[in-house]
C-alpha cells in the first residue's frame, strides 16, 4: 500500500471518529468540574467506550488476517 493511500485511509477513519464522537459528547459517568474561571473535563466512561470499541474491533482484524 502507498503512502497516499494510508493517508488517505487514516483521514476517513479520522473524520468518521470525529462524527462518532459528537454523538457522544459527555456520556454519564464522565466526571466534570467547574469552579469559577476553571473547568475540568475527565472523559472516564467515554474513555471505557472507546476502549472497547477499539479492542473488537482490532480483535476482528486479528481474528480475519
């Protein structure tokens, strides 16, 4: 495969991810805190999701070649 065309691949794949991810957004269990000017955003349960998702997936491909 050349190099153009895992570019090619990999910027799909990224800009599937990102339309995934904003139908995600903040899922329950992400821990978030806001105290005056400063915010923090800790994505855990989207992190698990992630996680998983990517495991079955590789697991798959893995599975298949």
């Amino acid at each position: 495969m050349s190099m153009g065309k895992l570019f090619i691949i990999l910027g799909i794949v990224f800009i599937v991810i990102g339309v995934i991810w904003t139908f995600f957004g903040k899922l329950p269990g992400d821990i978030s805190f806001k105290r005056g000017n400063f915010s923090f955003h800790f994505p855990i349960m989207t992190s698990i999701v992630v996680s998983i998702v990517l495991s079955i997936i590789l697991f798959l491909i893995g599975k298949f070649k």
